[in-house]
C-alpha cells in the first residue's frame, strides 16, 4: 500500500521503466510501428498485483477488451502511441482510476464523462489532434494535476476555450503547452486558487494578461510565465534572456540590462495595477 501511494501521474508518463511490482508495461513487439493485439493482452494474467498499467501502441477494439477483462485492477493507466483510439468512453466502467495519461491520439474529438470516474486526481493528455473542446474536464473537479497540449517545443495543439478549467477548485499543478487558445481568454485561469505550478509557452499570453494572471493567482504559484523575464539556458545567439509575453523580445542580460530592468518594472507596475482594481480586463 505504501509503494502504491508513491506513485504518481509522473511515474506513468516518465520514459523510464516501471520498475516495482505494482506496475506492468506491455510494449509491442517486432517491426517499428507494430501495436498490441488482443492475444497480447494475456501477459497481465502473470501480473495480477499490478495497479499501473503503461501500454503501447492499442486499437479501439485492443482499448475495448483490455478494459472490460483487466481495467478494474488498475488505478494508473498509461495509453502510449494510440492514434487510432477514436471513443474513450470504455474507461467510464473504471471508477477507480487515479491517473490516467494518454499519448497521440489522432482520432478523439472528446474525452469522456470524467463524472464517472471521480477519483482521477492525475490527467496527462498530450498530442491530441482533434480535441478541441475542453468542456469534459468541467467534471473532473478532483484534478490536483493536469497536462494538456504537446510534448513538442512548437506546440500545434488548438483549443476552443479554457474556461472548463475555471471549475477545477482542487487543482495544484497545470502544464498547458498549447498553440494558441481560440478565445484568447487566460481569466478561467485565475480561478484555480490552490494552483502551485503553471508551465507553459512563454508566448501564449500577453505580457499584460500574464501580469493579470500573476496578480490573481496564489501567492504561492511558480512558473516562468508568471515571471517578467526568464534566463534561458538555451541562448539565441548572444541573447540569453527572455521577456515574457507575446511578440516580446530576447536580450542579452549584459549588454541590454537596463531594457531588461525597464520590462521588469513595468511587469511588476501592471501586477500592481491589476490588485488594486480586480475588476480590470487584461485585454482592454
């Protein structure tokens, strides 16, 4: 019971091996691009004391059996490389869920009714093309972490709004690595009063609408998108740092520190502004 409860949404989505008696990993086998058939399934029947399942490479109807005859032993399940997984609704049967992290998927235009797995307190869900629509995650109010978008450091995931989010009262961690959100909207955001880390592209938002965020949010909250600038480790060029926000630019912190100093004062100003009135609209 104790080596269960260590365990967490970043042991399923790690790409290092599951090494622990409570986990099981089925890969494919063969040529690159192989998947796991139904016959595979039977490996599970030698781990019967597995709770975390990480799978590769399933088809709908693969999805559909491994849930009906082993998804009530597990409380994590890890779906890797699943283009062709079109309907997640088999995992409403699975109230027991506690993490739940799902890797390329081409075909899903919605999630599921989250209701009905109240437990899920850990969502990773990356590198969907076609899910668009949050509002399924209204539902999930036991979220505590949640990973939306890609994995890629040039996002092309797009999504409607995220105003579902905005109903998330127990979330403490958000990873949202998205191209753009269609409404443009980071209010929703502002709602999650027990956030603690948000990570997420430094150009998504507005300078002023992180400076907004920043100012609504916990004390407690990090992230370099909560931040005025940010020191890369990775340099382009000579320029070393990164004013955070929309169309802002890379400095270098030597040559161009007195910019940098300017920025950060006017982020810190804007943070300011936005305490004082809560009623002010970063857009306007």
């Amino acid at each position: 019971m104790g080596e269960q409860a260590q365990l967490s949404l970043r042991d399923l989505t790690s790409s290092g091996s599951l090494d622990a008696p409570s986990c099981v990993s089925v890969e494919p086998g063969g040529y690159e691009g192989a998947r796991v058939e139904v016959d595979d399934l039977v490996v599970l029947d030698d781990h019967a004391a597995a709770t975390f399942l990480r799978i590769r490479g399933i088809d709908q109807h693969t999805f559909e059996v491994l849930v009906g005859r082993y998804g009530d032993r597990f409380t994590g399940l890890a779906l890797w490389n699943c283009p062709n997984i079109e309907d997640l609704t088999p995992l409403e049967t699975l109230p027991q869920l506690s993490h739940v992290a799902i890797y390329r998927n081409l075909r899903a235009t919605r999630l599921w009714n989250i209701a009905k797995t109240p437990n899920v307190t850990g969502l990773h869900l990356t590198d969907f093309r076609h899910l668009h629509s949050l509002d399924d995650l209204a539902k999930a109010t036991s979220l505590e972490e949640l990973e939306l978008g890609d994995m890629i450091s040039k996002p092309k995931v797009v999504f409607e709004s995220l105003d579902p989010l905005a109903r998330l009262d127990a979330l403490t961690s958000l990873r949202l690595v998205v191209q753009r959100v269609d409404d443009d909207r980071v209010q929703p955001l502002g709602a999650l009063r027990r956030l603690r880390r948000l990570t997420s592209p430094l150009n998504l938002w507005t300078t002023e609408q992180c400076a907004w965020l920043r100012a609504h949010l916990p004390e407690e909250a990090e992230g370099a998108v909560l931040e005025p600038v940010a020191r890369m480790r990775t340099s382009l060029g000579s320029r070393d740092t990164r004013v955070i926000g929309r169309r802002k630019p890379w400095l270098n912190s030597d040559k161009d520190s007195e910019r940098i100093a300017g920025y950060v004062a006017d982020y810190w100003a804007l943070v300011d502004r936005y305490r004082d009135d809560p009623t002010l609209d970063p857009t306007s």
